[in-house]
C-alpha cells in the first residue's frame, strides 16, 4: 500500500508531462472504440443492404444451380423448406424466387432482362424492394401480369408507368414462354448492374408462365443475426429435406463483399497500429525523462539499501496509473460518442460508395465487447511494454555514479 502512494504521488511530481500523457492515451483510446465501432456498423450495414435485396443471409437451391443457372433445376418441396426456415427462431423472413432470363421488348427497342418471380408477400420482408420505389406500387397491388422494373432499365426501354412491355424466354419444360406484362413500377436500388438488368413479376404469374409446377429456383431467408448461419444449415439439414438441395451463406454467394471488408480492416487497423506506437512514445519519452530526472535520487535509495526490483516496481504501477486513468477517461468519452452517433447516424448523402453498395444515407456506429476492449487493451499492453524499457535501467545504476548525475 505505502508503494502504491509512493507512485501516485510521483505522477504529481510533473503534472503536466503526467496530464499531457494520461490525455494522449484518452484521445487514442477514445479514437479507438469509436472508429472500430464506425467500421463493424458500416459492415453491417453493407452486409445488410448487400444481402438483403439479393442473396439473402441463407439460401436453398438445386445441387448445380449456383454453378449453371438451368431452368430445370428447382427446389420441388418449396411449401417444406419455407416451413422449416419459418419456424426457426433464428430466421426473421422468408420467400421464394423464380429465375429466368428473356427478351423484353417496347416500342422497337429491346434487351436481355433477368427476370424474376417473387412471392410478394415475403420479399417485402427480405429485401425491401417496395421501399426502393420511385414511383407506381409494389406487385400483387393491381391484378395479374403486372412487373416493377430497374431505373436504369425503364431509361434504357424508355419505359413508363402503364407501358406494355412484351417478353419472350424459355419455360422450365423447354417451351416458348411469351406474355405481356404492364409496369406497374419503377425502383432504384443504387446497384447499377442490378437496376439496368432486373425486371420483377408476381411468382403466381411466373409459374403460370414458365410452366414452373409451383417449384422454385432459390428460396432466400433473412436472419435475426448473419452469424447464425452455420445453426440454420445445420437445421436444414436435420429437416431431412435437403435431399439433392444445397444451401449458401451470404459471403459464399458474394465473396466480393467479405473481400472488401477484409481489405478494409487491414487498412483500418494499419492506421491504428501507427497511433498506438504514436502514444507508446509518449509514455516511453515520459519515462525515460522521469528516469534521467531521478537518476541521483535513485542512487540515494539504492545506497540506503532499497532494492532496484522495488523501484522497477514502483515506476511501472507510476506507468499503469497513467495509462489506466487515461484509458478509462477515453472509454467513457469513446462510449458516449459511439453511442450518440449510434443513434443519430453519420450522414453521407451523395457519396458514391453508398450507392454503389445500396446503403442508406447514414451509417450508425456499433458498439461491441470488441470494440470497446480491443483497442484500450492493446494500448495497456504496449504502453506497459514501452514503461518498462526505461525502467529496467535503474537495475543497471550503480549507487555511487548515480549519485553523482546532476
């Protein structure tokens, strides 16, 4: 106790080197939880926005589909895997997809369309596409034949609210499938491949038109939590329904996404990596001048008989109580920050990095055990390392040059 007093009083010797390096390690730490916590809610975020208007966090379909896209190959038992996925605690929606690719042709002008045939009740739910809308409603709001149509396709077709568009693809069982389909409405996504290319239908009118038999190409399911996927596939397969079926998760489907991130935390943690050696400096020069300071008040302790590995001992709690005052001074700052913008958002409108991955307007930070202790706890670990460099000096002090340092 009489040296844990000895040490605190120490830090007062210098206020203000003590104070300037307490706050360098506060403003880091600080920068730290907040600047982890904007990377982890803006994957989240770009997952989220990513998986949610097209793979999903799960999906289920025929073995070979995801390699060769034939019509033939289809889930059968839709009605099943719906059930097993809808029943899940894990798993917030649910819907199933038809997948084709056609001619659409207006007015003399034509292009090839991915089209698809969605069951509108669920994918309001899963992907959110009646919210992308920017003008006309959603499919199932107006009878039957109707689609909603990509921006950047209705520019390309030169396409309107009530335009006719006039299709022509191939069925499931190899026939000519041909229909007329009224737009309905037009969406923007902030995908630009996906908005120049996609056309959407009703599933009912799909499966009437392609000859479909009520089968589906992808049944696509969104989780409460993205990390849960391995648990609903393990569900699946004790189903016994998985039978010439293959499931995916959303980083298999989309690797770009999880490469993106990879290569965006090795760049962010670079960045930290140099502010921690930055503030390891800081108290590496504190102590060493503190060292040199004290050097002859050292040689008078070590000549009354006090032995270096006290002082040593002594010094690195003077190095703790810094650190650990600043740290938790800039964990409360961090969290306060953190959470504020959690909850208000950072606003971003109009850069191009948030359409091209379809995010909102605002990025939210998320806090986590992670990004709370990870950066604090690394900082503890090399400002102990750079105290203890200096320190270990006085080991090495011989009691009568020491006493003679001015």
């Amino acid at each position: 106790m009489g040296d844990l007093l000895i040490s605190w009083r120490n830090i007062w010797r210098n206020p203000r080197r003590s104070i300037l390096t307490a706050g360098a390690i506060a403003f880091a730490s600080g920068l730290l939880i907040f600047m982890l916590s904007f990377q982890f809610g803006t994957y989240e975020e770009m997952i989220n926005a990513s998986v949610k208007l097209s793979t999903g966090h799960l999906q289920v379909m025929a073995e070979g589909y995801q390699e060769n896209n034939k019509m033939r190959n289809t889930v059968n038992d839709v009605y099943g895997i719906k059930e097993v996925l809808r029943n899940s605690e894990l798993v917030s929606a649910v819907t199933n997809r038809g997948e084709a690719f056609a001619i659409a042709e207006f007015d003399g002008r034509t292009k090839g369309v991915h089209l698809i045939g969605v069951d509108s009740s669920g994918e309001r739910y899963v992907s959110g596409i009646n919210e992308r809308l920017l003008e006309g409603g959603f499919i199932g709001c107006c009878g039957r034949n109707n689609t909603i149509v990509g921006n950047l396709l209705a520019q390309r077709l030169k396409l309107k609210i009530g335009s006719e568009i006039t299709l022509l693809g191939q069925g499931r069982d190899g026939s000519v499938a041909a229909a007329i389909l009224t737009v309905i409405g037009i969406f923007e996504t902030g995908f630009e491949e996906y908005d120049r290319n996609v056309l959407m239908m009703d599933y009912d009118d799909f499966n009437r038109l392609f000859y479909m038999e009520r089968s589906a190409h992808r049944i696509v399911a969104i989780l409460k939590n993205s990390e849960d996927v391995d648990a609903v596939k393990a569900e699946l397969e004790a189903s016994g329904l998985m039978e010439g079926l293959e499931s995916y998760s959303w980083d298999e489907l989309s690797p770009g996404i999880r490469q993106s991130i990879d290569m965006d935390m090795m760049s962010g943690f670079v960045m930290y990596i140099i502010l921690i050696i930055v503030v390891s400096f800081s108290i590496l020069n504190t102590f060493i001048m503190s060292v040199f300071e004290r050097t002859r008040e050292f040689g008078v302790l070590l000549s009354l008989g006090t032995k270096p590995s006290r002082l040593i001992k002594i010094m690195l709690t003077e190095s703790m109580f810094i650190t650990l005052g600043g740290i938790v001074v800039g964990m409360l700052i961090g969290i306060g920050v953190t959470f504020y913008y959690g909850k208000v958002g950072i606003s971003l409108e109009g850069m191009e990095i948030m359409k091209e991955y379809g995010m909102s307007g605002s990025l939210y930070p998320k806090l986590s055990l992670m990004s709370v202790f990870l950066g604090p706890a690394v900082i503890a670990l090399v400002t102990f390392f750079a105290a203890l460099y200096p320190t270990l000096r006085i080991a090495r002090l011989k009691p009568v040059d020491a006493m003679k340092a001015v």
